[in-house]
C-alpha cells in the first residue's frame, strides 16, 4: 500500500470523500462528519506490520517517558529529604 501520511503510515480505511485514511489522520476527518468505509481483508491484513509497528513506537515512547518520570520523582524526593534534614538541623 502506498502512504498517505506525513509519517509515512499505510492506510487503514478508505473515508467517504474518497481518501485513504490511517490512524493519524482518520481524526480530522471523522471531526469534519465523514465515516469511514472498512478495506478488503486483503488491505487490512497487509496493514497489520506497521500497526504492530506504530504500537512498537508508541510502547518505546511510553516505557522512555515512564523512566524519566520515576528518575525526576526520584531527584524531586532527595532533594526535599535534604531540605528535611537541614530544617530539623
């Protein structure tokens, strides 16, 4: 399948105007009152690689996003122990 999005994602569904539509831009256009109409199975199916890769991505993201929080937790609850502990001095 050919791409119709800036990332470069394979269409999932085909919208009622005619354009083919994947998960980034299927939004706007469900927004504008379109519907969307399902792909053969055949399209669907050859659709699934870069589905699982796009939750691959998202997945990465999230894990990354996650470590970065618990290590800025982490820094924000030393430092207020050493606030603690130089108050109770």
């Amino acid at each position: 399948m050919e791409s119709f999005c800036a990332q470069n994602c394979q269409a999932l569904v085909k919208c009622q105007c005619g354009e083919f539509l994947c998960s980034h831009t299927m939004g706007h256009h469900m927004i504008l009152g379109h519907s969307a109409l399902s792909m053969t199975e055949t399209g669907l199916m050859s659709s699934f690689p870069s589905i699982f890769g796009l939750i691959s991505e998202y997945k990465e993201k999230i894990v990354q996003r996650g470590t970065y929080l618990t290590q800025q937790v982490g820094k924000l609850v030393s430092s207020q122990i050493v606030r603690l502990e130089q108050f109770e001095r």
